[in-house]
C-alpha cells in the first residue's frame, strides 16, 4: 500500500506540473495582429503519457491474487460484534453481528468466505484508529449492513483494501456504505453497494479490474475529499483513479467527484445522477444555501430546460444539491493571514483525464466537470444526455481523441479555452454547441480547433468564443440557430481559418465572417430566402465534382464554406439539392456572395463584392 503512494506521490507532482499551461495560452494579438497568421502549436501537454507510464498492474501486485486463507484464525459465527486486538489473518464464515477493531497500528487481513455481517451499529467498525490497516479478501458472496441512523456500515480510519475474486453487498440506512479516512482501494472483485449518503467516501480512492455498482446513493457514489485538517494542497489525497472498472452508479449527489484529481484508463462506467428541483422560495434558498444566480431552470411539465442567466420569464427552480457525473471540485482552505478562506488548489494544480473507457452519462447537473482545473479527454467511447454542461472545465477543456456523442446538453463543451486535436464529436446543445469563457479576467479564452471530426448543432451560437477562434485543421461541421439573436461562428476578437474544412450554417441576423487573416480562404454566402430543413448544400468546382458537403437538419440562410481545395481564380457553385445557389470566383482570403445582409466581421466596412471582409458587428457573450 505504502508503494503505491509513492508513486502516485511521484507521478502528481509531474502531472500537475504540465497541466499547470492554463498561465501559457496564446494571446489572441498573436495571430490576429500584424497582418500575419503566425504558427500556433497545441498549448496543452499530452500529460496522460505520464500517468499511463506510471500506472501499471505492478500498484496492485501487493492486493492482486492474495487471497488465500492458509494459517487463518477461523473466528465462530455470532450475534455480538467481534473484537480484533492482534494483528493477523481472520477467516468469517456465516452470520455476526458486527466486527470491531480494538487497538491502534493493527495489520489485518480479513477473509470474506460467505460472511454475513448485520449490525445495529457500524457493521464493520475501525472508526477509532487510525493507524490500521485492513484488507479484506472477498471469496463467494458475502454482505454487510447497518440501518443504524448516522453510522457508516463500514467505517475504516486507517486504509482499507477489498481483493478477491468474490462479491460484497453493503447497505446502509444512515449514512455512507463504505467511508475510509485514509486510503481505500479495490481489485478484482466486485461491490454493491446501497447508501443513504455517500456509497464510498474516502481520502483516496484506487481501483482497478473490478466491478462497483451503487444502486443508490443519497449523495455522491464515489467521493475522495481532502482531510479537513489539511491547510495546504498536497497530492497524496483527494484522488480518484478507475483502471478497467465496471461502474455503474446511481445517485443523487455527483457520480464520482474528487477534490485532486480524477484519472481513468479504461473500463465501462454508466453514471445516472438525479437531481431534486426546488422553486424560488425563501425557504428553499435558506434551506439549500441556493442565491439568486442557482435559480436557472424553467418547468415544463415533468421536464426542465436551463435558461439564459438574463432571462426574464416564469418562475424559476434550482438543483437542491450538486449531481454532476463526474467532478473535480474546488477546495477551499483558511488562510493563514485571517479568517478568509483562499483557494489553494487553482488552474494546473488538479485535472480530470480520461483516457479510454466506455461512459454513458445521464446527469441532472453538469456531466463531466473540472471546477477551476484543466479537463482532458483523450480518448474513450461517450454518450452523454444532462441539463447542463456536458464537458466543461474553468480553465482548459482539451479533447485528443474519443468518440463522443452530446444527447442534450445546455451547452456542449465550454472551458476558459477550448482545444480539440483529434476524436469524433456528435454534439447538441439547446444553447452554445462549443463555447470558450470565464469569470477570470486574466483569462483570454480562445477555441483552437486541429483535428478531428465535430458536428454541432445548438439552439444558441454554433461556436462561440469571448477571445478568437482558430480552426487549423479537421472536419468541422455546425448546425447554428434558427434566432436572429445568434450565429453559427461567433467571436469577440475575430476568427482565423488556416486549414481544414468548415462547413456553418445558420441565420442572417448575426453573420460573422472570419478574418482576413486567414491563410485558407473562406466563403460567406447568404440570402434572404430560407433554405429548408433537410437540405443538402453541396459545394462544386467548375468540372461539377462535388468537394463537401452537408445535410443541414434546419432552416436556414447564411452558409460559412473554407476548405484545403479552394484556389485562387477558380470558380465554385453552392448546390441545394439540385439547385445551383449561387456561382462565385474566389477573389481574395475572403468571398462574400448573395445577400449582404448580416454578413459581417468584427471591425471590417460594409462588404462590397468577392474578396471583401463584412461589416461591423456587436461582440457578445
């Protein structure tokens, strides 16, 4: 157990070290000024590669395979709680009513053989010391249980570690299933857990090639907290890392939260979160410690849609408690100059990375969320339908790979900064489909796109940044809104095309037009004729042969074109359907043909023919 730490201890000072770049993004002037494009490289490390090398099957060979019972203490079945005052190998067979550790700095290796342990307290109890160490070795089908109101089933104060290739069941009526004030980690076997709080709670959670399912949870299902006596970051606790686990969980409170970070390499999680509305009372704002700001969702039915943070409308109701899928929470400790409280762990001190797995997440709140940290996911199969957010960070949200498909969201994927290099990407959004912003203001958010494959489709802004956009590469497709009052590409300091292929549709009210400091050329065609739902826009070159194209799934009138093929002199067409739209030469960076209305760029003069900027816009958020 104790080499284990060392090397997570080795490898987080690593980890943190390279996902601290949130201080080391690209200043929008760097390739909006000056005429030029410049060059701009990925801003993120891939810091997975240093988690994969350091996590290996090698962390678990002390637990993995341990369990046989040779030289055990056969302890008799009983109704009373056994106490253990020796360190040694214990084998329980049968029912007891309860077992309890009786002296501090115990090393104990428990063996679940059919054990059944019911208990009118803490059915397993190490609660008074801290200093033991436990293992629990699970052969067969075993359960414990405790409907004792505000105690944990098992309640462990030093570390604890089940293996086996056996099953434990573990109910509890009052409080947590499972709560370690150290170290808890699991292989091999399988959990099932039922809890009126939290399903796990503990300093650290580790584990690998195994199987937890919590039926309920009243609040979190996996939840790995810093101690409370902890006055500074340190990255020995508040951890939470999966390897090849079969999750599946449902809770009222987050799926899996951390307060560090949240590490995955491989496995099968499917996460339903439930979340409890409440309307706008004073009651209920005293009750739930909810102000103003939470009250965001508009009832509809049995159903509830997030809204706009000025919108003016019907009543209004909140989440009584946060229930996001998965979370990297933000900590809070005193500081040691007054009685305020500062936020010492910020930007690249924690991170949520994932690396493979399988995730289906059906969440009320947000459902993958790094709070005030960096969000990487590089790989693994998602489909994802939640109320709010579906990958969201403070600081940098990086997607390299994966496969990822949005169901419903309010917003698809939003961060500080955006950057996707690689996966395939399905989103919806009833809002922005991909959205870079902060309350930071020493954050410049920008959106840099440089692969991969994306298709959005959102009820507000396609793409939506409140510093630059940068689109060098991959295949982006966006389905913008039907509302005047939004656009397919939207960016409060300017959008550059330097590669890859766009394809936005959208309304005309509020066009923007990419700069002229794009390297690859760019198309902006609009009319004021609506272009019906299911049409496929096509674009030609002047043999007829078909470069792209898109279905686009609604109505709409302006259309952003830009692909590797575009040449200067040539000509191309637009098709819908069968009908040529428009026919155009490419004239300059930027061609602007058919309506001029909305067609526009931030700080350009009014479009006047082919190879002309658009006109002024209002920036928005």
């Amino acid at each position: 157990m104790k080499r284990f730490f060392v090397l997570f201890g080795a490898l987080s000072l690593g980890l943190f070290a390279l996902a601290g770049c949130g201080k080391e993004f690209i200043n929008p002037g760097d390739f909006l000024g000056g005429g030029g494009t410049g060059e701009i490289a990925d801003s993120a490390d891939d810091v997975t590669e240093d988690v994969k090398d350091d996590f290996t099957d090698e962390n678990f060979s002390d637990l993995s395979g341990n369990t046989s019972s040779a030289g055990a203490i056969e302890v008799p079945q009983t109704e009373d709680v056994y106490e253990i005052s020796e360190s040694g190998t214990y084998r329980f067979h049968g029912s007891y009513g309860g077992i309890r550790i009786g002296a501090d700095s115990l090393k104990l290796h428990l063996i679940f053989d059919g054990a059944e342990i019911s208990s009118s307290g803490i059915a397993l109890d190490g609660a008074k010391y801290k200093k033991a160490e436990v293992v629990v070795t699970l052969i067969g089908e075993n359960s414990i249980a405790s409907a004792a109101d505000g105690e944990n089933a098992v309640h462990i104060k030093g570390s604890l570690a089940f293996n086996g290739d056996g099953a434990l069941s573990v109910v509890s009526g009052g409080k947590n299933a499972v709560k370690v004030s150290k170290a808890l980690t699991v292989v091999d076997c399988a959990l099932t857990l039922t809890a009126a709080n939290h399903a796990i709670s503990a300093l650290s959670v580790s584990a690998a090639d195994c199987s937890i399912r919590v039926l309920s949870a009243g609040k979190d299902g996996i939840s790995a907290e810093c101690d409370d006596e902890t006055t500074a970051f340190t990255t020995e606790e508040g951890f939470v890392y999966l390897k090849n686990v079969d999750y599946v969980a449902t809770t009222m409170g987050d799926g899996i939260q951390a307060d560090t970070v949240v590490y995955i390499c491989g496995g099968n999680y499917e996460i339903h979160t439930e979340g409890v509305f409440v309307a706008d009372t004073t009651q209920n704002r005293a009750d739930y410690g909810l102000t103003s700001d939470d009250f965001r969702y508009m009832r509809s039915g049995n159903d509830y849609q997030k809204v706009a943070s000025d919108y003016r409308g019907s009543a209004l109701y909140a989440l009584a408690q946060g229930c996001k899928g998965i979370k990297v929470g933000e900590i809070e400790y005193p500081d040691p100059n007054g009685s305020e409280q500062e936020i010492a762990v910020t930007e690249g001190d924690y991170s949520i990375i994932i690396e493979r797995g399988t995730f289906s997440i059906d969440s009320t709140d947000d459902a993958i969320h790094a709070n005030s940290g960096n969000l990487h996911v590089a790989g693994g199969s998602f489909t994802i339908s939640t109320y709010d957010d579906a990958l969201t960070s403070d600081v940098l949200t990086k997607i390299s790979g994966g496969e990822i498909t949005i169901e419903k969201s309010y917003e698809g994927i939003e961060g500080g900064y955006v950057e996707i290099s690689g996966g395939k990407i399905d989103l919806k959004a009833t809002d922005d489909g991909i959205n870079a912003a902060s309350d930071d203001n020493k954050v410049t958010e920008h959106i840099i796109i440089s692969g991969g494959e994306i298709y959005v489709d959102s009820g507000g802004d396609g793409i939506d940044s409140n510093g630059t956009i940068l689109i060098s590469g991959g295949v982006t497709y966006v389905a913008g809104p039907t509302s005047n009052m939004d656009c397919a590409i939207d960016s409060d300091r300017g959008t550059v095309v330097n590669g890859g292929y766009l394809f936005a549709v959208g309304p005309l009210g509020m066009v923007e037009t990419p700069s002229t400091n794009s390297s690859q050329y760019v198309i902006s065609f609009a009319r004021s004729q609506s272009i019906a739902a299911g049409t496929n826009l096509s674009l030609t070159d002047a043999d007829g042969k078909t470069i792209f194209s898109f279905q686009t799934p609604k109505a709409c009138q302006s259309v952003i074109l830009s692909c590797p093929e575009l040449a200067l002199g040539s000509t191309y067409k637009i098709y819908g359907g069968d009908s040529s739209l428009c026919e155009f030469t490419i004239g300059g960076i930027i061609t602007s043909v058919g309506s001029s209305g909305g067609i526009g760029t931030p700080g350009g003069t009014p479009p006047g023919g082919p190879g002309t900027p658009g006109g002024s816009r209002p920036g928005r958020w």
